[in-house]
C-alpha cells in the first residue's frame, strides 16, 4: 500500500521517472506500488515528464511563478543560448537583458530589482562560477588529430619512464588570498596583493618521476642567497623573471648532459611557446612539440599537475604567516607576507613539489590522452583550516594569468617610428613587443598569453 501523499523536489521527481522507466512491464497501478507512491502520483509525473526532466529547480519542492514569467521565460531561454556559445555572464549584465526583455514584452510595470534577482537566481538554480584555464578555446580536433596519427608513432620507441613533460608556471610568492573567514563586526580591508613574481619550471615523466625545479627569479644574487652553499632547486634569473631562450637551451643540455652519463635517451614534449623554440642538437633528448592551442586539454603539467604543486605551496605559506602570529608577531598578516625571502618562497616550493605523489602525475597523463592505464585514486590537497575551499583556490590561481616566457617579434618591426599594428606582432600575444623601442608600449591592443 502507497504511504501517504507528500510533495517531491524535482530532483526526487526525476528519480521516480528514472526508476519507472527502469521497471518492467506492468500496470500503473503495480509500479506505483513498487515506487512506493500513488498511482495518482505516478500519472502527474508521466504527464508532466518533459517538465520534470527539463526543470532546473534542484531540491526546490513547490515553484512560485515569479512577477512577469514571461520575461522570465524568455531571460532562462537568453542565458541557456549565450552559455551555450560559452559567453561569461555577469550579474548586471543578465539584469540588463532581462529590463531590454521586460521593455520588448511590454512589461513596462516589471522592475528589475535585487530582491528579483535573488529569487529569480533561486528559482531557476542559476549559480555563480568561475571559468577555469583555457579548455572550452582549445582545438579539440587538432588533439585527437595529433594523438591517433603523431602521438602513436612518436612514443613506440619509448617507456612510460621516458616519456616527459615540461611547463612553466609563475607564483606571486608573498600574495595573500583576497577573503578570509571572519566575524560580522569586523570591518578590516584587505590589503593590496604583493606581485613580487618567481617562475618555476616542472618537469615530470608518464611513470610519475619528478626533476628538480628551475626557478627563475629576477636578481642574480639576492641577500637571502648569501650564507647558502648549494640551492635546492635550478636557480637563475633576470629582469622579468621569465624563461628565455638561452635558460631553456641551457637548461636542455645540461640534462642532455647527464642523460648521456646514464645512458638514457627521453622524449620530451613542450608547448610552443617562442622560448623554447629553438635550433639545437640533442643527443639524449629529443624535443617535441604539442600541437597549438590544445596544452590546456592535453599537456600534462596544465591538467593539475602545477595546480596541485601549487595547492601545497599556499598551503604551507598560509600555515608560516600564521606560525607567526601564534609566536607573537603583532605585524599585519600582509606585512608577514612581505618578508617571505626568495629562500623561503624556494624551500616552500621544493617542499610542495616533492609533496606530489606519483599517482597523482600519472592520473594527469591519463587525463590528457597520453597515457591509457586505469585511473588511481587521487589524493586531494585540503585547504589550511583559516580558509575556505573557494577562497583557496581562487588563491593558488590568483598567478595563472602571469607571463612566463620572453616574447619575441617574429616579423619586422616598425623600426621604433610608430605604433605596431596587430600583423606586425608576435603570434603569441603580449602586452609589449621585445623587438620595438620599450617607449612604444602597445596601448590599442588587449592581448592573453596562449
């Protein structure tokens, strides 16, 4: 006997479908009883099943039709086509539609007010989230291309040992997280975020070995260098604390070197950005490059190898601010931040990165196609307990954006005289072009490193 009638959310709705159409062949009457609802129940979902199955209204068990559900109607129809052609949306930028619909319906009366908003949002399980790397641009079909007819012959002479991925990534190293988790009365501001910048190059293999770090700072020898004998880490540096063409090449052949001490020979993939395009005879490693505009869904450091590395970085960076206050700093939280040396910010990083575990590598070759094994169970990177989980990871992704490698001209310049156009720049986009006088910065022009 069916219990007594209660209301459903349309997730649960959705369920009872599911499970009705998973049921063999009988009466209406018998299903209901096997679903444990009533027959009335079962035939108003079955008549409302396009409905259900199209709602998005989550565990919400009674809809109430907002003021105009015309405009509404029409403003749920505008967000669904605009996310489908992956356009971000705003909040003001949704509620001006929605007022250009409300004019267009004729709803003249029909404010577009916060307190609508908010409910509309409610109603129709509309949420916020942030847009991560680059994978909805990347040329899925260039990947695949390159994986079924490259990817196969390329890696026949060679071990899942031998196989290996190099990227670079750059780290603000005493950037603190914007939010914090604090009480209402507390009327604090934030401070502005330290960009004091590193770059560290990762390089790891398909079977999960790690190589030391190379990292690239912008003084040659800082104070906090002067009593250290030996680093642990590839240490060098320059005024923009960027990878360039002479590290790379000599970053390659010293490998190259030792390589050939242990008989080994490698195959390396990098992205192809213009430092490490280079001419040069390689012994033990032969350099191969991933496809254009596909590292975000196929190179394995970009698939969260770096991310994860990074996790444990501002982990353990949150974790010494706080050591400090415990142990009697009274200094602001920033002004910690800001005396984290060099030293500090590469001893934190050799920590983190010697923190990833070899499963966790391997997964990530897996996840862009390189490697074809069963997936291992992942092990996440918690955040300090100060910290929430959005505000940690909006932390440790706060530097994606930042340049890493030098940018090159490769056409003719315009000899300093006037502005560049967009032909006469690099392909791989940037907001200055090293080849023109540094006085002609490119103004017109908003550029994303690929």
């Amino acid at each position: 006997m069916a219990g007594k009638r209660k209301s459903f959310s349309m997730n649960e709705k959705r369920n009872l479908l599911e499970a009705y159409d998973k049921l063999p062949k009988m009466s209406q009457r018998d299903a209901a009883a096997k679903l444990g609802i009533h027959q009335a129940t079962l035939w108003s979902l079955i008549k409302q099943r396009e409905t259900v199955m199209k709602a998005n209204d989550g565990d919400r068990k009674r809809r109430r039709p907002g003021k105009a559900p015309a405009v509404e109607a029409a403003l749920v129809k505008w967000i669904d086509y605009a996310r489908s052609r992956n356009a971000p949306l705003s909040g003001p930028l949704v509620r001006e539609k929605a007022e250009s619909l409300a004019t267009s319906l004729g709803e003249e009366s029909f404010k577009v007010s916060s307190g609508w908003f908010e409910r509309f949002k409610k109603r129709e399980n509309i949420v916020f989230k942030k847009l991560h790397g680059e994978a909805a641009e990347a040329d899925t079909v260039s990947r695949d291309e390159w994986l079924e007819q490259q990817w196969v012959r390329m890696r026949q002479e060679y071990s899942e040992e031998s196989i290996w991925n190099a990227d670079e990534t750059g780290i603000y190293f005493r950037a603190l997280p914007d939010g914090t988790l604090t009480f209402k009365s507390d009327n604090k501001r934030g401070g502005k975020k330290s960009k004091e910048r590193i770059t560290a190059m990762f390089a790891c293999s398909a079977a999960g070995e790690k190589k030391e770090l190379f990292v690239i700072g912008k003084s040659q020898s800082p104070r906090c260098f002067k009593h250290v004998r030996t680093l642990p880490v590839r240490y060098a540096a320059n005024a923009n604390a960027w990878m360039t063409g002479a590290l790379f090449m000599e970053w390659l052949k010293d490998w190259d070197r030792k390589l050939g001490q242990e008989r080994k020979s490698i195959l390396l993939l990098v992205d192809n950005c213009s430092a490490h395009n280079l001419k040069t005879t390689l012994r033990n490693i032969r350099l191969e490059f991933l496809p254009k505009n596909t590292t975000s869904i196929l190179q394995p450091c970009d698939q969260g190898i770096i991310r994860t590395a990074k996790a444990y970085f501002r982990k353990e960076m949150a974790r010494s601010v706080l050591r400090q206050i415990d142990e009697g700093n009274r200094a602001a939280a920033a002004d910690i931040a800001k005396k984290i040396s060099l030293l500090d910010a590469i001893l934190m990083l050799r920590d983190a990165w010697a923190d990833v575990e070899a499963s966790t590598i391997r997964n990530c070759w897996r996840k862009g196609g390189l490697v074809m094994s069963p997936e291992e169970e992942p092990t996440p990177v918690d955040p300090p307990a100060e910290i929430s989980t959005d505000e940690f990871e909006q932390w440790f992704e706060s530097d994606d954006s930042t340049p890493v490698s030098e940018i090159t001209c490769l056409k003719k310049c315009t000899g300093g005289t006037a502005e560049p156009t967009l032909s006469e720049l690099c392909p791989r986009t940037a907001t200055y072009c090293a080849v023109i006088r540094p006085k002609h910065f490119v103004s017109n022009f908003i550029f994303r490193l690929q």
